[in-house]
C-alpha cells in the first residue's frame, strides 16, 4: 500500500487533502501500490473466476428460490381458500417489491461494512423467511414473508459491482454476462421445475427445496467468498498499518473523509440521489425498469393465458414448460453477448484510441430495444387468432431474449460509468424495475379483458418502442450526456 491516487478517484482525494491539509506531513494517503496484491484487480484469474461463480449461482439459487412458486399460484389458492385475483398476481410478484425496498439497507450497509458480511448476513435472513414461507398458514401469511425474501435477496444488487471490483473495463463482459444471465435463466427455469415439484409433492415442497439449496449455496460463499470493495480494504489496511506504527504518523485511506463525511441515512438515499442527478441512469434506468416489468407481465399471466387458450394441450405440470421458451431466448442472448461484448470494445478501444467511448458497449441494447416489441407483438396475435402454440412461444422467446441483451450491457455500462458508486447506482436502478415488476402486471388481466390479447399486447409493443430513439440519442451524444453526471468517470 501507498499514497498514491488514481485520476478516477480524484474527488476523493481532494476531499481527504481538504480534511486534512495539502502540508500535514503526519498524515499518510494509504492507496494501492502498482501491482498490489490486495486490489482486487491484481488477483489470480482463478480467484477471480471462482468468485464470479460463487455469485453467479448463488443469483441462480435465490432467484430459483422466489421463482418456483409462480406456476402454482392456483395451487396455493385453492388450499387457502382464496378466489381473489389480486392475491393470485401478488403472490407472483410481491417478491420484486421486496427486492425494490431492500437496496435502501443493503447499499449503505454495504459501502458502509463491506460487500462479505451484507452478502452473508442476507442469504442468513432469506434462508429463514423461505423456511417461514413453506410454513405459512394462510395466503397473507406467505405473501408477507415473500416479500421479506425479496428485501432479503436484494443482495444481488451486489453482484455487478463486485463484478466491477475484479476486473478492468475491457474484461467486463464475460464476467458480467455469467452474473447477470445465470440470475434470468433462473427466472424462466424455475417455474417449470416448480410446477413438476408442485405435482408430485405439493407446492410447499417447492419451497422447501429451494431452502435447502440456498442453504448450501450460502455455505460455499462462506468458504470462497472475499471482500472486493475498495474502499473497505483500504480502510482496514489503514487501520492495520496505525496499530502497527512506532511513530506519530496518522494513516488514512484515500476514501475515508469520503466515509466519515457520509451517515447511514446519506448512503441509504444516495442511490436516489445519483439517480436524480444523473441523466444517463435516469435513461438506463427507465428502460429497464420498463422492460423488466413487461416480461413481469408475460410470466405473470402466462400459464393462465397459455392454459385458457389452448386447454387441450397443456397438463398443470406440462404448462411449466412453457416458460423454457424465455429460457432459450435468454440463453441464446447470454451466449451471444459474452462471445461478442469484450470482443466489441477491445476493438472499438484500439481503433478508435482516445476516441473511445464507453457507449460502445450500447449496441446491444439498442439491437434488444428492437427486438422487444416484435416479440410482443407475435405474442399478442398469434393468441388472438389462436395460432399453434409454438408461435406464441416463439414470441416469449423474443421477448426473453431482448431482455437479456437489455440488462447486460445496460448495467455493465453502468459499472463502468460510475465506478466507485456502482453499487448504488444499481440499486437505483433495481428499485424502480422492482417497483415497476411488482405492480406493472397487476394491469395485465384487465387489460387484455378489455381490449384483448393482440391488441393488449400491441400497447406494450408500442411503451417498448418508445424507448428506441432515447436509446439511440444515449449512443450518439455519450459524451454529452456524461459531461452531466457528478458521481460518473467524467464527475465525481
């Protein structure tokens, strides 16, 4: 460790020298040295691997955790008696309004303490609120607790930014596309395993099992798992270097005036503050949270749409499969991406030189933004006119893959602009798609009850396509629009 700082991190340097004087030479800046093996960004490939699968499967798990339970929503009903609409759509989707309201405790807890003991402690809490999920002896009961699962497994907000921790810029992609896409397969995988579970055991089996795998994987974090966040480890090794002093010197990280200047509170609210001062999270931010809560929209309503419409074809377990059509569209786009996104901006980085900009990453999600609304559109019709089933399906697929290619270049974007404040500049964003997959869907059955299936699905095609200019504007003017941010590379 040295006192030295990096152009990235500026503010707060200047922020220390102001706290402490530009000439107290008692006072030593403990920054990385060049090489230094507790940055994160210098160690080995193979612990930094393993830590991105260790994340990367535990996303898959806690998604699979809150997700199995979507096909047996008539299930679960029927034991508690309900005949309410409402609750049927809430027990979809009250988990994602958790994930919404938990960034307010995870993201200043963790700039705060660390990203290892926040990641620890939550998987300890959801692990507990599934146990008490599969318990549940009445519908208010297990909605309760589904959203405290959700508050709880907004850990995940984490997962880019450690993602940012490990690697440069350039290496981003691949490692973003393992985190990110193994937590969406999970989103389409698990219904068709928790509707064959809810068959041939009961719907709270689903849930067991999903505990008991959690459980598991919260054991191999504990063993691979280590703290990435700068501004923890400097701090400690600050610390560490003043117990060990024989002198009057004073050791202080680069980010501590940073970190004393900020109360709990502040951090709390900082990711709305980023958000509210920043016009390219303010875009990015939108958009996914529209996206994410159309597809919402699809897996909330499909296995009754998908039932009623072709009755003949689909058994309660088998209509599980339907959502492997999600699956494969966002596998196709995982694979797509990390194959091509590194590849991209190495290429973009050394034909361009200075000129580079990290907008180029982009492409893929103005190519998602594009692909969305065609696949709700062969969705909506192909039902309305009662087409074989596979063409539904195919447009399912579309819509699952634009989501993928939407999500990672989008927060692999935002990891890159806003560095330091990843973390909170992703939770900005995860509460507002929270928000929007919890309550978005509740207007999916009157919707099409009033107006139908193809032309209900048209309108979401149409809010979907509204995006595409603003998308191609971000692309062209990057550079403009990051001349205003005050917490990004170009700011703060």
């Amino acid at each position: 460790m040295a006192a030295v700082g990096s152009e990235n991190d500026e503010f707060a340097e200047q922020l220390l020298e102001n706290a402490i004087g530009d000439s107290d030479p008692d006072v030593v800046v403990v920054d990385y040295e060049e090489n230094d093996p507790k940055n994160p960004l210098n160690w080995s490939q193979m612990q930094k691997w393993l830590i991105v699968f260790a994340v990367s499967w535990m996303g898959f798990v806690s998604v699979f955790a809150t997700m199995t339970i979507v096909p047996t929503a008539p299930q679960v009903l029927q034991e508690f008696h309900s005949h309410n609409a409402l609750d049927q759509t809430l027990l979809v989707t009250i988990w994602e309004l958790g994930e919404g309201f938990g960034p307010f405790f995870i993201v200043p807890l963790s700039e705060r303490f660390g990203r290892l003991p926040v990641f620890h402690i939550g998987n300890l809490l959801a692990l507990c609120c599934l146990i008490a999920s599969a318990l549940s002896v009445n519908i208010a009961m297990l909605i309760a607790f589904r959203f405290l699962t959700g508050c709880c497994l907004s850990i995940l907000t984490l997962g880019p930014a450690i993602v940012g921790d490990l690697f440069q810029m350039e290496q981003t992609g691949r490692s973003m596309a393992l985190v990110m896409g193994t937590q969406m397969i999970a989103d389409f995988v698990s219904p068709v395993a928790g509707a064959y579970i809810a068959q041939r055991l009961g719907w709270r089996w689903s849930v067991w099992l999903a505990a008991i795998v959690l459980g598991f994987f919260s054991l191999f974090l504990l063993a691979v798992l280590r703290e990435t966040y700068a501004v923890v480890i400097l701090r400690r090794e600050a610390e560490r270097l003043q117990e060990e002093s024989a002198d009057d010197k004073k050791y202080r990280s680069k980010y501590q005036a940073r970190v004393d200047a900020s109360t709990v509170l502040e951090n709390a609210m900082k990711p709305m503050q980023i958000l509210a001062q920043s016009p390219i999270l303010m875009l990015t931010t939108s958009y996914m949270a529209t996206t994410y809560a159309l597809v919402s929209l699809i897996i909330a309503t499909l296995t009754e749409t998908m039932e009623s419409t072709y009755p003949t074809v689909f058994s309660p377990g088998s209509i599980g499969l339907t959502f492997l059509s999600l699956a494969i569209g966002n596998t196709i786009a995982l694979i797509f991406y990390s194959l091509t996104s590194d590849r991209y901006v190495i290429h973009q980085r050394e034909t361009k030189g200075d000129a580079f900009k990290p907008e180029s990453r982009l492409i893929h999600l103005l190519l998602a933004a594009i692909i969305l609304p065609l696949g709700f559109l062969i969705y909506g019709w192909s039902l309305a006119f009662h087409v074989q089933y596979i063409v539904p399906l195919i447009g399912t697929c579309a819509a699952g893959f634009s989501l993928t290619l939407s999500a990672l270049p989008a927060e692999t974007y935002v990891v890159d602009v806003y560095r330091i404040h990843g973390a909170s500049a992703i939770a900005a964003g995860v509460v507002f798609r929270a928000i929007a997959g919890a309550f978005l869907p509740l207007i999916g059955p009157p919707l099409y009850q009033s107006i139908g299936l193809g032309w209900g699905n048209t309108v979401l095609a149409l809010i979907a396509a509204a995006f595409i200019p603003l998308l191609d504007s971000l692309m062209r003017y990057g550079d403009w629009f990051r001349s205003k941010e005050r917490f990004g590379f170009s700011g703060r």
